[in-house]
C-alpha cells in the first residue's frame, strides 16, 4: 500500500460556530462576571461600610468628604445653628461625634445627616420653621439617624463607593459640600429608623427645654401644604405618613410623660 502524504485540514482545531458569535460570547461572559462583582461589592460595601468606628469615620469624611466644607461660604445663621444642634448633643452623653452643621441652598424643606457628623439643613427648611423648638425638634431627629448610624445604613451606594475609594486614596478628594448635597438627598431610611429617630429626637427636645412644645409641627405643616403627600396609605411607602408620625410623637410625649405645652422660642 503506497502513502499518500496531505497536508493536514486547517479546520481541525476550529469551532463549527462564527467567530463573531464566538466574540460576543465571551464579551457576555465577561460583562456578566464584571456585574456580579459590582454587585457583590455593592453588599459588601452595604454591609460593612457602616461598621467603621465612628472615629474612623469622622477622620475619612474630614480628609476627603468635606474637604471643602470649610472653605464653603456661611450664612450668617450657622453660627446660631452650630449652636442649637450642640445644645441638642449634649442631650446624648455616649455622642461619639462632633457634630457640624452647614446650610445648603435650595427651597425644599429638609435636613440630612451625613458622613462624619455633618448635618445639612436647607435654607427650605429654615425659612418653613416658625420657631426654634420646631427647627429643634428636625434636628434631634438627624442626630437620631446619627445615633443609629443610619446615615450611613442608607446612603445610596455611590456615595458608600466613593468613601471607600477615598479611604484607600483613590479620588473623593475633590468633594464638595454643595455638589454632594443632590446624592445625599438619595438617603433612603426604613420606619423603623424614622419612628427611632423621632423617637430619640423627643427626648432631646425634652432635655433641652423641659417639654416638647413644637414637636411635630413641622410634620404637621407638611402635611397641610402637601394633603396628597399626607394621604398616601402608610404601607406604600417604607416612610410612615406624615399624620401617623405626628400621631406617635404626641403618643410618646404621653406615654413618657412630657409636658406638650410651654414657650416657643423665636426662629433663628
């Protein structure tokens, strides 16, 4: 039997399928590998992030958080408001923060608790408080959400992302305080953080001024320029209705045995 030497066939070592088929499977592949580490990053993030020590916490967020916050010009009120929200802390013995407080420009109602013992309160916020047991009252509230570490439990993940990064000196170092303001505003906290920091915040109301005059009027009011809001059945949202937290806080008062009248101080 006589050989019959060939060369060998080029399609030996090749996939049947196109090689573009071939290029997209892999890109899917590594598109849904890159997503499942964000994603497990993301709860990792989610559930570690708010486990630091306050200390350490408060060290990140002056280094890279509010590098500019110094640096940001004051309204003539911050003063007055530093003031009244140390008044308020000193109500919390075990603080492990050093509370500070900036005012922020926009029209909306709001204040936040932010990472290292920032409070932000609007401008919004200041001018609807018709007293400052009112205004105090908001306050106490924020220093509850700082009692629970909720601000950071509820931070949007962009902004946990983006203090971890800093914490390893990976950017956040051009932070501001104004251009943050918009992801802070993503704080998102269940009912149960609400009714604990309304909760905690009476109790400073009450330490700081022997009663609880004022408290709640600022939900009322709400309530009262925004009904639709207010109607919202409570189980649709993870926030109670503005009229049930009234509701509960004048329940506390009564269950605590707080005083509900006494003397309004002027607003700030």
């Amino acid at each position: 039997m006589q050989a019959k030497p060939r060369l060998p066939d080029d399609r030996v070592n090749l996939p049947d399928s196109h090689p573009l088929a071939d290029a997209a499977q892999l890109v899917a592949a590594v598109a849904a590998l890159g997503l499942l580490a964000f994603v497990a990053i993301a709860f990792f993030v989610d559930a570690v992030l708010w486990l630091l020590p306050p200390q350490t916490e408060a060290e990140l967020a002056r280094k890279h958080w509010w590098v500019a916050a110094d640096d940001a010009a004051k309204d003539e009120r911050t003063d007055e408001l530093q003031a009244l929200v140390s008044a308020l802390a000193k109500g919390w013995p075990e603080n492990p923060y050093t509370l500070r407080v900036r005012i922020v420009e926009s029209d909306e109602p709001n204040a936040f608790a932010a990472p290292g013992g920032m409070v932000l309160v609007t401008d919004g916020l200041l001018d609807t408080a018709q007293s400052e047991n009112e205004l105090a009252f908001v306050l106490g509230h924020e220093i509850g959400h700082f009692r629970g570490r909720d601000h950071l439990r509820g931070l949007g993940r962009g902004v946990l992302f983006q203090m971890l990064l800093a914490s390893m000196g990976v950017g956040g170092g051009d932070a501001t305080l104004l251009g943050q303001t918009g992801l802070l505003a993503t704080l998102s906290f269940n009912r149960d953080q609400e009714r604990d920091a309304d909760s905690f915040g009476l109790d400073l109301l009450h330490r700081r001024y022997g009663h609880v005059a004022g408290a709640g009027v600022f939900f009322e009011r709400m309530a009262a320029e925004d009904p639709t809001a207010a109607a919202v059945p409570a189980f649709v949202s993870t926030h109670p209705d503005l009229r049930e937290r009234v509701h509960a806080v004048h329940t506390l008062a009564q269950q605590r045995g707080y005083a509900t009248e006494g003397e309004l101080r002027p607003k700030l």
